[in-house]
C-alpha cells in the first residue's frame, strides 16, 4: 500500500494556543486511533525552524552548515506522521483529523514509488 506524509504547518513564530493541554489530548487521542487503525508508521513533532541546521555544497565541493531553515517561508513543517493508506482519500480523511486536533493547516503528500532494480 502507498504510504503518504501528512505534514503539520506552523506559522512563522509559532506560539503554542492557549487550549495547548487539550490540543496535546487531541493529538494524543488521534494517534492512538492511528495506530489502532494500522495506518501510522511514524509520528513526530519538530522543534522550531529557528533551530534547523542547513547544509549545502558549494561549486567547489565545499560543503557549509548555517544555521536556521534552508528555505525562507512564511510557515514551516512542525511534525508529521507517516502513514499507510490504501488511497489518498483515506489519507486525506486522517489529514482531516490531524488539522482539528493540531488547530493549524497540515498537508497530505503520497510518496514516490521507486521503480525496482
């Protein structure tokens, strides 16, 4: 089966809502429904952006580590889960829950099949 990550985006300067408890509650309920569903392979949340490292090749082979997200954007990926689905619909329907229980947007993306050898 396909497996799709659903991705939690925060805003820039994220600050946890005032219901944060029952958010986490929330959250909580909704992985265990995950798992006992058999659809959540991995599930984590992500410190803020500002604490990211970025690593890049140079032209000349050098590679430089700076600190903060490689990407500049208004939100950024805050946690996800990794899920098994038979189809995007049903991973969409999860994706619905994950965005009430985590109070902000998520985005739900299948993964690449790679072709075997």
């Amino acid at each position: 089966m396909p497996q799709y990550l659903v991705t939690i985006q925060h805003p820039e300067n994220y600050q946890l809502p005032s219901d944060a408890e029952a958010m986490m509650r929330d959250i909580s309920a909704l992985n265990r429904e995950m798992i006992a569903a058999g659809v959540r392979d991995f599930a984590g949340g992500m410190q803020p952006a500002g604490k990211a490292k970025s690593i890049r090749k140079q032209a000349g082979g050098e590679v430089i580590v700076s600190d903060g997200p490689y990407l500049e954007a208004k939100e950024h990926v805050g946690g996800l889960w990794l899920l098994t689905c038979a189809d995007m619909e049903e991973a969409v329907q999860w994706g619905r829950k994950a965005t009430v229980a985590c109070r902000v947007p998520v985005e739900v993306r299948e993964f690449q099949v790679m072709p075997e050898k």
